[in-house]
C-alpha cells in the first residue's frame, strides 16, 4: 500500500486462511503451555527466588511470540501490523529490564493477544478442516473469520489508541501539506494555460480591432478581413477558456453525477474503456472531483505510456468510502516515483485523505486503487 499505510486489511485468501488456521493451531498449543506453565512456575517458587529467572524467561517468551504473530498475521492474513515500540531497556540491570516489561502496556496486550488465540484457534482448525471438503465454507465463512482474527491482532497487537491518535495526526498534517502544494501546483498550471492560451487569443483580438479601426475610413476591405480574424481568435479564447474551466470543475459532473462524466471521460479515450459506475447515495462534491480527475489522468498515461489495448474503471460506494479502481492489460511496471504522474495522483488523493494503491507487475495487468473517504 502505497503513502499512508492505515491499520485496515481486505478479506484474506482463503487458501492462505485455511493454510494459517490449520499451521497456528499447533503453535498455539505450545505457547499456551509454555506461557501457562511458566507463570504458573514461576509465581509459586517466586518466593525462592527461583521464580524471577523464570517469569523473566515467559515474559521474553510472550513478547517474541507476538512479534512473531505479527509478521505471521501479514503474511498469511494481509494484516497489516507495524512494529511496536517497546519501552526502552537497553543497559539497565536484568531485574530492572524486566520490571520495564512488565510495566510496558504492550507486553500484557501481547499476552492478552496469545491467550485468546488458544480457544479461538481451536475452533478455527475444525472450520478450516471442514473447508478442504465444503467449498462454500472455503468460499464465504473462512475467510470473514480469518479477517475477525485479523480485526483481533489489529486491536491487540497493533499500535496503542496513543499511537494511532499520533499516526493519524501525522497522517492528517502530511496530508494538509500535500493538499497545499498540490493547490498550488493547480493554481499555477490554470495561471500559465490564461498566459499561453486564452489571454494571447484575446490581445490578438485587441490588435486586430485597433487595426480595423484605423482603416476602418479608408480600407474597407482590410477591416473586414482584420474582424474575421479577430472573430476566430474570439471563438477560440472562448473555447479554451471552455476547456479550462471544464479542466476546474467540470459541468457534466456538477449536473449529471459521476456516471455520466466517467463515461464522457472514456468516450473520449483512444482505447476501449469498459465504465462501471454505482455510487448511490450521491458522494460529496469534493470526492466526484477526486474521483473524476484520478480517472481522467489515469486514462492519459494509460494511452501514453502503458501499451494496452483496453481499460476498465470501476466505481462503488461502501458505507465510508468510495473506491476507484482502473485496470488495463498493458505491460505493467509503474509505480510511485517522486515527481511522477501516480505521485501526483496519490497527492490528489491525499488531499481529502485518500490512499492510493498501486499494483503492477512487469508483463501486466496493472490495477490502481483510490480510497477516497466520504467524511474527514
């Protein structure tokens, strides 16, 4: 996932799921029997001092287990799980190390994570069992509990509410910056189109008329050609100054809704693009914008740069998101570079704090991905 990575997962594979259900349940038993019995050890011969070496023994245990899981989890479950940031220890005695683990909110969120996924694995090999037989349980129920799991290891094991506060404030300032400069970006591209286009037509214009006034008396027929040609550049100035404010706001988009200027966009594609546009109820303005001009730039580095021979855009609406996707069987192998034109898409994007996801293998297909949240 490309730019802000957030603590959410789609609904894993459920091949992967099964295979992780079916591989955890062994390791699950081994540490509920280790972290148990060494608590329990370690507890009751405490009193002998004997204990300590032992609690201290679980609770590195507990904690090499649950960075274990987290990596586990992305892997087979597409979870994705940073690492944590644990209370530093470096240099401290071995009991004041361990007295700083204990008193780490992450190590007792670590063993809390590892004792509820005893039970919860033990019902998770029977339905994964049962899943190599009945396909309609690989298909549907699999997979949702392999992402309740997931939900699970986000709650536990993932970053503290502290921290993700911290994450998203930091996500929210990067993306105000991002918003700011991509604003100005826009602002100066709209003021070199007004240099280089419509203000050059309308000085011609001027030249033109003050050419036709002063042989208006002498010269009939010199005025009438200098007005023909101040009329085409007229037009002209007025069809570019069409073309830039459809370039700001577009009024097939204002007026009709996203499906017709979706359809619009790809009409005027030199390759086929399949549309599919269900957004109901209607987004807020802000979003059909993003979405329009995401689809639109991606269709022109499509038919620039990517060699394919059709497209496709889907467009749908979940209860907080809308989700842009745009396919095309070309050669593949973009990707976000600095300064590059999907740099400049996720830079959109993140302007209402919207992710962009870009998957593309060398030989194709490529698939790029806009979450674009209807409320922030």
């Amino acid at each position: 996932m490309t730019e802000a990575q957030r603590l959410e997962h789609p609904r894993p594979h459920p091949a992967r799921t099964i295979v992780y259900m079916i591989v955890s349940f062994f390791f699950r038993i081994l540490q509920f029997v280790l972290i148990v019995t060494g608590i329990a050890v370690g507890v009751s011969t405490a009193v002998v001092w004997i204990g300590f070496p032992i609690l201290l023994a679980t609770t590195s245990f507990v904690r090499w287990s649950a960075d274990r899981e987290r990596g586990w989890l992305g892997t087979m479950l597409r979870v994705p799980l940073p690492p944590v940031e644990r209370r530093p220890y470096d240099g401290l005695p071995l009991l004041r190390r361990w007295t700083v683990r204990l008193s780490d909110p992450t190590t007792w969120r670590d063993l809390a994570y590892l004792m509820a996924a005893f039970p919860l694995a033990c019902l998770e090999v029977g339905i994964a069992l049962a899943s190599i037989v009945l396909l309609p349980m690989a298909i549907w129920v699999t997979p949702s509990l392999g992402w309740l799991h997931g939900e699970l290891g986000i709650a536990l094991l993932g970053p503290d509410r502290t921290k993700r506060l911290e994450q998203k404030a930091e996500r929210l300032q990067a993306s105000r910056a991002r918003g700011v400069d991509a604003a100005e970006a826009e602002r100066r591209r709209i003021e070199r189109d007004l240099h280089d286009g419509a203000q050059q037509r309308l000085v011609a214009v001027a030249m033109s008329l003050g050419r036709a006034k002063s042989k208006f008396d002498h010269d009939p027929a010199a005025v009438r050609e200098l007005i023909d040609e101040a009329h085409s550049d007229a037009k002209l100035a007025v069809s570019e100054l069409r073309d830039l404010a459809r370039g700001i706001y577009p009024a097939v988009l204002g007026d009709r809704g996203l499906d017709a200027a979706l359809s619009a966009q790809a009409a005027k594609s030199p390759i086929p693009v399949d549309v599919r546009v269900n957004v109901d109820p209607r987004p807020p303005a802000a979003v059909e914008t993003t979405a329009y001009f995401i689809v639109g730039e991606t269709l022109t580095n499509i038919a620039k740069h990517s060699g394919a021979t059709e497209a496709g855009v889907k467009v749908w609406r979940t209860d907080e998101h809308v989700v842009v996707e745009i396919t095309d069987n070309g050669h593949g192998g973009a990707e976000v570079r600095p300064g590059g034109g999907l740099a400049g898409l996720a830079d959109r994007a993140a302007t209402i704090d919207g992710v962009i996801t870009v998957v593309s293998p060398l030989g194709g297909p490529t698939v790029i991905r806009a979450d674009l949240p209807c409320q922030w």
